[in-house]
C-alpha cells in the first residue's frame, strides 16, 4: 500500500504540489480561527453553590445550609469530591466531577439536586445560587477605579450599573465581580429612645417603611371605544415623601418616620474592600466562559472599557492592573520564536550536510508543511493552540523533518550512483526504490515514535490535562511528516534532483565526519570488548545516579502577576486587614520592580472564596527587571510580609496558585488535611502538624488554617418568659435581625437602578449592649417589653469558619517549597508526623498538592513506559524479522538514558513531570537511529556481504542520515533551553533530556552497535 502511495505521487507530482499549495492556504485560513491560551483546560468539570444567609454564624450554617445541600449533592452521578465552607453569612460548596464530564449536564444534575435542599433550608436564607460557568484560570482582566474627587459611592455606582451591566453583555464575559467602594442603600436608622417617648415598637417602623413604598395595579378602566391602565403610584422618589410617611396615628397627629428615625443614604455594611497603590479604589475582576478565547474576549472587554470610560467622569481613572493575555502573550511568542529559531538552525544544519539547494529545498519543504498540517490535524482533534499543543510541535521540530531527510539523502545517493554506473536506470525508477528502500525502516520508526509516546496518554488528572495536547501536539507533527514523506517528498524528488548537477562525491561536511568517524569505527570493531565495557558502565553509573535527583511536579511558572494571600487571626476588623495592606503597599512603593500593588480584602458579593475580613489578596506585578530576578524579588517580597506583625502570608503566581486549589483544594504545594468530627480536637493535630513542620528545611509560607473560636455577643432566648408575654423565638429573632444586621424592606427604584430600603439601628445603638437589651418588643397583648425580659445578652465564642471535605470536617496545614525540592519535603513531613503526631481515632491525616499529582504521573509513565517497551519490542521483531536484531536495537533505549540523566544533573538534578516526558520523547527518537543502522546491517547481510564490509558500508551509508536527524531532533531544541520565560518552563527540562540524551545515544548508537555486532555478529546476523 505504502509503495502503491509513492509510486502515485511520483506519477502525478505537479498534481500533489498543487495540492498541496491549495491545502496549506485553507490551513493557514483555519489557524487564524483557532482558540488561543495559556494552558489547556486543567480543571474537571466544578459547580459552585453560594448560599447566602446574612448574619447566621458559621455553625448554624454548616447545619441549616451547608449539611443539607451536601446531603443532596452527595451521590450525584459524576460526583468525585464536594468541598464546601461555611462562614460569617455564607456558605459555599464546590462539587467536583469526573474529567471528561459536560459542565452544563453537570449544572443541570446540580440544579436538579438544589430543588431537593431548598425545602430543608430555613426561613431567612436566601435561595442558593450556582456561579456562573468559568475556569480556574478564567479572570482574563482587573482593572482599579480610582477617583480625586467623586466619592467612592458614587464610583461604585457607576460600577454596579454602568460598567457591570456592559462587560456583561460582551460575548463570552460570565462574571463581573467588584471590591471596595460604598454600596449605596436608602436607610431608615431608628433612635431606640425616640421609639420609648412615641410608643412605637421596631416592628411598627418596619411595617411602615415597607408600606411606604408600594405601586398598586388599578386594573383597566374600560369606555366603549377606549381603555386605560390604572396605576395606584406609591413609590418614593425622595427622601423627604419616605421621612413623611406616617408610622401610626396619636389623637390626629401622625408619627411619621422621620420622629423615630434618621432617613438617608448610606453605605452597606462593609465585608470587603479594596485598593490600589495605597489609594482607595473599586477594583472590578472579570471572569470568562471556559470555553471562550482569552485574546478575544479580552479584545472585546478592553473595547468596551474604552466606551465605558468615555462617559465616566473626567476625574475616574480606570487602571488595568491584571492581564492574562500578556503572560499569553509572552509565551506564544517565546513558544513561537522557538519554533522559528528551531526551525532557522535545523536548515542551517542541513546546509552543509546538503550542499545543494535541490535537496535542502526538499527537507526544508518537509518542515513548515509537517508542522502546518500537525496544526491542521490538532484543530481536528479539537484542540486550541496553547504553549503546550505548540510546544509539542517545538519538540517535534527534528522528527518533522528526519523522514525527508533520510528519503532525499537516500534517493539523491542513488541517484548519484546511478548516473555514474555503467548500466543506468530510468531516473523515476531509482526516485521510486531510493524512497521503497527507506520506507519500511522509516514507517516503522514512525510507529515506534506514536508507540513510545503512548505513556504520555496514560496521564491523569491536572498532569494529563496539561501534557495530553503536548502529546497530540507532537504526534501530529510526526504523522504528519509521514504524510509528507509518502506523498509531496517524492513528488518533489521526482522534480526536482534528476535534473540537477549530482557530483561524484558527498559534500565536503559529509566527507569531513565520514574521516572523523572511520577510524572511531575500526577501533570500535577493533576493541569491541572495551567499547561495550565503556557503555555499559556508563548506563550502570546513569542509573545509580537518577535515584538521589530531586523532585518536583512542575518547573515555577514565570509569571509577571503574583497574586498572593494575606491572612490575619479571625475575629480582627476590616480595617485591620486594610492596615496590614496598606503596610506592605507603602513598603513597596516606589521600588521599581513593582510598578503596582493591588489589595483586595474580605469578600465581594458573588466571589469565590468564602474567606472573611481577615484574609485579603496582595496582587503585585512585577517589572521586567524583577522579572530577571524573580527568585531574589520573591524573597525580598517574603521579608517585607514578615515584618507585619499578626500576618501569614502564601506568595504564588495567578496560575501556579489554581493549579493547586485544583489539586488540593488549597491554594499552596503542600496541603497536609486533617479530618475529623470536634473542631478543638482537629486544631490540636493541626497545631502539632504546623510545629513538626517548621522544623522541616525547605518549607516557606508555613499556615495552620485558621479555624478558631472568635469571640461572639450571644442572645439566648428564654423560652419560659417569652411563652408567658405570648411571644415565639422567632419573633423575637426577626425583631433582633432587624436592629442589629438590618433588614431589607424594599427597593427604592432611581432612574432604572434599584437600591435597597433597609430599617436598621442606628449604629451607636447597636454596639451598645445595654440599648440592645432595651430595645422594645410587642406583645399581642399589647404590651411593649424590653428584649433584656425575655432574653439573655452574653459575650460567648464560637468558629469563624468550617471546612469540610467529602462529608467530613477537616483542617489544613499548608505550606510552599523553596531552595529544596518538593518530593524530598514531603518525605521529611511524612517521616515527622508519622512519628511525632498520633490522631487519636475517628481522625485521620491525608497529604495532598503537588507531589500527590507527581507521584502518580511518575507512576503511570513508569508503567506504561513498560509496556509501551514490550509493544516497541514487538513492532521491532515484525519490521526486523530477527530477535537479536530486535535486541540490539533495544540497546539504544538504556544508551539514550545516560544522556538524559547526565543532562539533568547538570542543569539541577531536578525531575519534574516535563522531565520524564522528555525521557519518553527521547526513546522515541533514539530507537529511530537505531533501527535505520540495524536495518541496512541486515540488508546487506542478505546480499551476501562479509560481516566487516556490511559493518563498516552499513554505517558509514548512514552516518549522514543519523547525523542529520540527531543534530535536527536535538539541536532545533536549543531555542527552548538557551533562554528561558514565559511559555517555556515547561518545555525546558523537557528539551534539556532529549538534548542531552540524543548526543550520547547518537555516539554510543555509532560505536555500540557496530561493536557489538563485531563481537557477537554470528548470534546476531542469523538468516
């Protein structure tokens, strides 16, 4: 079948290259309008549920809220984890599902579940609200709104109603969520005392404001031949109709609002706030859809701030303090730049090999038309191009040409040698057997090379999710330089080398490396029992070694944004938290490395975390000079946070940062989870987890979650007195939410906006024990008590926040690695806690994060490797025909690991995931050259020539075509290890095994094999 292709190729070759023209137009076309990203997808499919209940203490909502939505969610089919927190006011629950799972089926199975649990919710709860569908990694913008002169309300007004409402028609954007600013409320704050002298009670001015804003339906008035709409118009328009609204009635005279009760705008009560540059600000983060391109919507959204701003008051100024598509765009252009650098030097490889413009034209048409088509078949396959689908075809830059190589080398050899013989032969004939010769050998390197690469696939989980497209990004580039090599490569040897001047003799490099090489030969053949000694002392030596290197999941991301975590001890103030930020922005201000710093603390309406006032989130960019410097800028970064007093800090990047709150759970490498049902009893092991950690060398940000009691002002009812004035709890409970957490009556509409009508306190009222107790409370007796008469007002404590974990309460410790690697860590933590902490029974401890998902990659590669080398091994047999051939082609597996393995330990000693990837790679390749060197071995043992002849024609015939492959597969490389950045910490260590490893494979592959066929070449060329 494979000859029947060539043969037709070579038949109809003005008919292939024009279609192939045609094709590269319509691929070109198709990758305008591929998806551009970072990173692939790493997440599985998650549903949030936020649940909120303003006021409820953290206990009563993981009760009431939490235990009930997690009872339903449990057991959803899919469902592999539910997280969930409950604190201050809110609950969230994170429901986790299979990778692989449709995010939208699993909302629906999600809502479906919801209807279940609202029924069991208590009365005061709002109705449970599943965020809006987005990705760990989906804030594509934040931007800061600062103003000199308008007031903070107003700009976030603006923001509520303006800004909001327009990003969120950009096609795309599925979430607007804003910090800091005052939320603007119409309120009614009583005056207890002023209640006493009017005889009126909270719930009285309640009623009232409520009533005192209200549209009725009239219905229609009907004539027979007209009708009109009939509007009963209520609603208040200004402050002055509300303070004139009556309460109730005394002997004619009206108790209005205003007698009881100061009416004004005010400000919400503050759960978050932000700032940027130490200058109060609005900051607005802007979250896409999962499936949305980052370079468009992020086109979309800048285009819409600039209409936006164009109407904003000439004193906002609107500052992007976050944008993903720089770290895109940094790292497709570094990717890219590889590509093209790789690309430059595998021709100027080839140049000197060549030394004729014919054959180089046809090697280096291979190579844009291997990777157009790689791209092609990665859109097929439903891939997006991102650092890791590019980076694949980065690696795949030499395989993509090796086969044009070893075709127009072979068939402008033939060619050469068919002009000068005595007998020549038509010229389409030698073109058509120089690539037959080749095919088999070449085909079946490139089923070895898809075989090899099968153990990427087998990853799981955030590794599989990231290294999969690389995977597909490097198969597609090698099927489709086959593809090339079957069709357009013969075609174009067809055309172009017949024609051309073919000398006598090789290019001068060939000729130089052939004379190098020929006596490295003989003493190879020579002294075959030294040569194999040398080999295999050195495989022996590699593999002693690559036990004591390091380990880690993945190189630290190069990252211009840090988004790092600033938590206090629970129970302090919102302007605590400020504080400490404006501390660290002080201390930063004016060092040039970071051109800004961005704050944003507590929690804002619809965000994520369920964190309270006393964690807030440092978000600092960092220059291009810091960038050169990143490890030292982070250090100096740490000590600045240490000398804040009170606060534990967690630096990471934007991404590195989700990566692990994929993982984990918790936005830190290192996650040691204990699970257990008493929460004093669970800080107790966490306490003594967080001290025999410390004694750990490596461990930075070190943080025992801070789930403690915080202290609480408690209102006990006492049911007996309340029972003998006819008053229930919860009527006195809705009497108590009203003064003291203020209750929304309505909504007061001003020019299309709507803004809350709260009845509340007035705030020197509700800090004061003593008016609290006095408040007064209607009985339906008529009476008016105080609240001292049928409760009891005590200081208490209780939990500031609950964490669980599939059905179970947990705490963590958490902690990042720093001058050490991650796997040795861990190690260490496991041996000391194992040994030094003992959880007594029903709790338990789990270790989670980075190393977890290392580990298990680590033992898929590993596995599957095995029996990707047995699949390997038997492909080998069938295009060999011969099981010590087959051996000696295997040989080359353990020579291209003592490269690899050097080749680490001097870049490091470091292993990550990428690592062993590049070791899988590198198989791939090395496995190649052997099989074209025992494959001619053969050919021209099966034509009768001596076993020294075929040894040394065999191999000096393909020292070029070996050459060639190896410096392209390896040096086209070097783009990805010379310089590092953005784009190329994963593709690194990766190129830095196969560099290493395809120079030693390469010159062992060129005296092992020959040497051991000189000593064992009666075993090993059996007919």
């Amino acid at each position: 079948m494979l000859s029947a292709i060539i043969k037709w190729a070579i038949a109809r070759r003005w008919l292939v290259v024009l279609s192939t023209i045609i094709l590269m137009i319509w691929i070109f076309r198709t990758i305008i309008q591929m998806p551009l990203d970072v990173f692939p997808s790493f997440a599985p499919p998650q549903v949030e549920i936020q649940t909120e209940a303003p006021g409820l203490a953290p206990e009563e909502l993981e009760s009431l809220v939490t235990l009930p939505i997690e009872s339903a969610i449990n057991g959803t089919p899919g469902v592999t984890a539910v997280r969930s927190s409950s604190a201050a006011g809110i609950s969230v629950v994170k429901v986790i599902f299979d990778w692989g799972s449709d995010i939208y089926q699993a909302r629906q199975l999600v809502t479906e579940r919801l209807q279940q649990a609202q029924g069991k919710l208590p009365a005061g709860v709002e109705t449970p609200q599943i965020s809006p569908t987005s990705s760990p990694i989906g804030t594509v913008l934040q931007y800061a709104f600062t103003s000199d002169t308008t007031p903070l309300m107003e700009v976030r007004r603006i923001v509520d109603w303006q800004v909001t409402n327009r990003l969120l028609a950009v096609p795309g954007v599925s979430q607007v969520v804003a910090y800091g600013g005052d939320i603007r409320q119409y309120q009614v704050l009583v005056d207890p005392e002023k209640l006493k002298a009017f005889n009126v009670t909270l719930a009285d001015v309640e009623e009232a404001t409520a009533a005192a804003n209200i549209n009725a339906p009239g219905g229609y008035l009907i004539t027979p031949d007209r009708e009109k709409l009939i509007r009963g118009i209520g609603r208040i328009e200004s402050l002055e109709e509300l303070q004139q609204s009556a309460i109730t009635a005394r002997n004619g005279t009206p108790v209005k609002i205003s007698d009881v009760a100061d009416v004004k705008i005010g400000a919400a009560i503050k759960r978050g706030d932000g700032s940027f540059n130490g200058k109060q600000a609005v900051i607005v983060t802007i979250n896409k859809q999962p499936q949305a391109d980052t370079p468009t919507v992020t086109s979309a959204i800048e285009q819409a701030i600039t209409e936006i701003k164009a109407a904003l008051p000439k004193d906002i100024q609107v500052t992007a303090t976050f944008r993903q598509e720089n770290y895109i765009d940094a790292s497709i252009e570094n990717v890219r730049a590889a590509l093209i650098e790789g690309s430059i030097i595998v021709a100027i490889i080839l140049i000197p090999f060549l030394m004729n413009w014919r054959n180089l034209a046809i090697c280096l048409t291979a190579l844009p038309l291997s990777l157009l088509i790689g791209i092609f078949l990665l859109n097929w396959l439903g891939q997006g191009l991102n650092t890791m689908t590019l980076g694949g075809l980065a690696v795949a830059i030499g395989s993509a040409v090796d086969d044009a190589i070893v075709d127009a080398e072979n068939v402008y050899r033939n060619l050469r040698e068919n002009k000068y013989s005595p007998h020549p032969r038509p010229v389409l004939d030698v073109v058509f057997d120089g690539c037959q010769e080749v095919r088999d050998s070449v085909f079946g390197a490139t089923i070895i090379t898809i075989v090899v690469f099968a153990p990427v696939f087998a990853l799981t989980g955030v590794e599989g999710s990231i290294f999969i497209p690389m995977g597909l990004g490097y198969m597609a580039a090698v099927i489709a330089s086959s593809l090339t090599a079957l069709t357009i490569t013969p075609a174009l040897c067809a055309i172009l080398l017949p024609h051309g001047h073919l000398p006598e003799n090789e290019p001068w490099v060939a000729r130089f490396f052939k004379r190098l090489y020929y006596p490295l030969l003989g003493f190879s053949l020579r002294y075959s029992g030294i040569i194999l000694a040398l080999a295999l002392a050195s495989t022996v030596t590699a593999i002693a070694i690559a036990p004591s290197f390091g380990r880690v999941f993945l190189p630290e991301f190069q990252e211009q944004t840090l988004v790092n975590t600033l938590t206090l001890y629970p129970g302090v103030s919102l302007e605590t938290t400020n504080a400490a930020g404006e501390a660290i922005q002080q201390a930063l201000k004016g060092d040039s490395r970071f051109p800004y710093v961005q704050l944003r603390s507590g929690r804002a309406p619809g965000d994520s975390d369920a964190g309270g006032v006393n964690l807030a989130h440092l978000d600092i960019e960092l220059s291009r000079e810091a960038l050169e410097n990143r490890e030292g800028v982070i250090k100096k970064l740490r000590e600045e946070l240490a000398k804040l007093p009170g606060v534990a800090p967690n630096i990471g990047g934007f991404i590195s940062h989700r990566m692990d709150e994929v993982l984990s759970g918790v936005r830190s490498a290192i996650a040691v989870k204990i699970f257990g049902s008493d929460l004093a009893q669970l800080r107790t092991i966490g306490s003594q987890v967080n001290e025999v950690m410390k004694t750990v060398n490596g461990i930075v940000d070190l943080q025992l979650e801070p789930q403690v009691p915080i202290e609480q002002i408690q209102i006990k009812f006492n049911r007996t007195d309340a029972s003998r004035y006819g008053l229930t709890v919860g009527k006195i409970s809705q009497i108590m939410e009203t003064a003291l957490n203020g209750k929304v009556v309505s909504q007061i509409l001003d020019k299309q906006q709507t803004f809350d009508l709260v009845v509340w306190l007035k705030p020197e009222s509700r800090q004061n024990l003593d008016t609290i107790g006095n408040l007064l409370i209607d009985t339906p007796a008529g009476q008016k008590i105080p609240l001292a008469q049928v409760a009891t007002i005590e200081n208490g404590t209780g939990p500031n926040t609950i964490n669980r974990e599939n059905v179970s309460r947990l705490i963590v410790v958490s902690a990042n690695t720093s001058g050490r690697d991650l796997r040795s860590v861990v190690n260490e933590i496991q041996a000391k806690v194992n040994q030094q902490v003992h959880p007594p029974s029903g709790y338990y401890i789990q270790y989670a994060g980075q190393f977890e998902a290392q580990e298990r990659a680590t033992q898929n590669i590993l596995i599957f490797s095995a029996i990707a080398f047995i699949a390997i091994t038997v492909i080998m047999y069938i295009s060999v025909k011969s099981i010590p051939s087959t051996a000696t082609i295997m040989i080359n597996l353990p020579l291209a690991l003592v490269g690899g393995v050097f080749s680490v330990a001097l870049s490091g000693g470091i292993i990550s995931i990428a690592s062993l990837v590049g070791f899988v790679t590198l198989f791939g390749v090395a496995t190649r050259n052997g099989l074209l060197l025992v494959d001619n071995y053969n050919t021209k043992f099966a034509e009768g020539m001596p076993l020294k002849e075929l040894l040394i024609k065999g191999s000096m015939e393909r020292l070029n075509a070996i050459l060639m492959t190896a410096f392209t597969s390896a040096l086209g490389l070097a783009p990805l290890i010379i310089d590092s950045g953005p784009g190329k910490e994963i593709l690194q260590p990766l190129s830095i095994v196969v560099l290493g490893g395809l120079f030693t494979s390469t010159a062992l592959t060129l005296v092992v094999i020959p040497a051991l066929y000189a000593k064992f070449g009666k075993i090993l060329l059996q007919k």
